[in-house]
C-alpha cells in the first residue's frame, strides 16, 4: 500500500531541508518540485498535529533559504568591493538612500 499523501509532503519538506543544506541548486531544485507534486497531491484534510509539522518544516525551510540569500548577498558585495566598485546604492522602505 502507498504512503498516505500527507506523509508524502512531510518527506518532501524533509528532502527539501536537506537538500537547502547542500549548494547544489539541481538537488534544492528537484526537492522543491517534489515537495510541489506532493502538495498537489493532497486530497484530504490533515490533522492538526500534521499541520504544525509541516509548518514548522517549511518555516525552517524558509529560514535557509533567507540564509542562503544573505550569505550570497555578501559574497557579490565581496566580489564588487574587489573589482572596484563600491556598494550598490538602495533605497529603504523609509525613502531614503543607504549604502
């Protein structure tokens, strides 16, 4: 008998956290995919109990990848300040500018 689908998306945030660890953006790729497919394939309401891990999967889940997203941030930062050009020039949500 199949895993029920709800068991199925659980493996998937799993697979996906997993694969957030590594730096291979095929692996990260395909794990998103298949946790996508696994949510498609929900047909029925899931306890609360499966809720909550899922949602603590997927808030860990995004917690990598703003890491990801920072760690990357600084390394292009790094790479500009030695090719000679200084920071990017942003605006803030408050209008202003900052470096």
């Amino acid at each position: 008998m199949s895993e029920p689908p709800f068991e199925v998306l659980l493996a998937a945030l799993r697979a996906e956290l997993a694969a957030l660890d590594g730096d291979n953006a095929d692996t990260i790729e395909a794990a998103t995919t298949a946790k996508l497919a696994a949510l498609g394939g929900l047909r029925e309401a899931p306890t609360r109990a499966q809720v909550e891990t899922a949602q603590a999967l997927n808030a860990l889940a995004a917690a990598r990848v703003r890491t990801k997203a920072a760690g990357i941030e600084r390394r292009l930062a790094a790479l500009a300040t030695a090719a000679g050009r200084g920071p990017a020039l942003c605006y803030g949500r408050d209008g202003r500018t900052s470096l």
